[in-house]
C-alpha cells in the first residue's frame, strides 16, 4: 500500500474529529511569533546602535561657487531660508 492512500483513507476520519470553529494556532504559532517578534526587536535594537555610531558631516560640492564677499548676498545664503 502506499503512502497516499494511506492518507486517503485517513483524511475522512480527520475531517469528521475537526471542529473547524475550534481551530486555532496553537503554542507552535504562537512560539513562531514570538521568535520573529525577538527577532525583529534585536534587528531594530541593532540598527539604532549602528545608527548612532553614524558620523555624517557632508562634503562641500566641488563644483559649487566658493561662499565669499561677492556681492551676490542673496545666493550665499544657507538652503531653506
């Protein structure tokens, strides 16, 4: 006999003992979750610490006019304002 009809003939005898408004996860669904919830915490817990250790202080662009006393007062002011 193989495997499958094995199962065949199990099935009805399942769906008969299944309640299907009495379904739920279980403690394997809810062990799921909460790795995934561990690990989501440690992967966000991680990317803040690296986060701060960020030094960014951006480079002036090379192509851009030097900020001086040219007369121009209006177009060496800072962006946004």
């Amino acid at each position: 006999m193989y495997a499958t009809q094995a199962l065949t003939h199990l099935v009805p005898l399942a769906a008969e003992e299944l309640d299907k408004n009495k379904v739920t996860p279980g403690v394997l669904g809810f062990l799921v979750f909460a790795a995934l919830a561990v690990g989501v915490w440690a992967l966000m817990k991680s990317m803040n610490r690296h986060m701060g250790r960020v030094n960014f202080e951006e480079a002036p662009d090379p192509d851009a006019a030097p900020a001086g006393p040219t007369g121009d007062k209006g177009k060496a002011a800072s962006p946004g304002k």
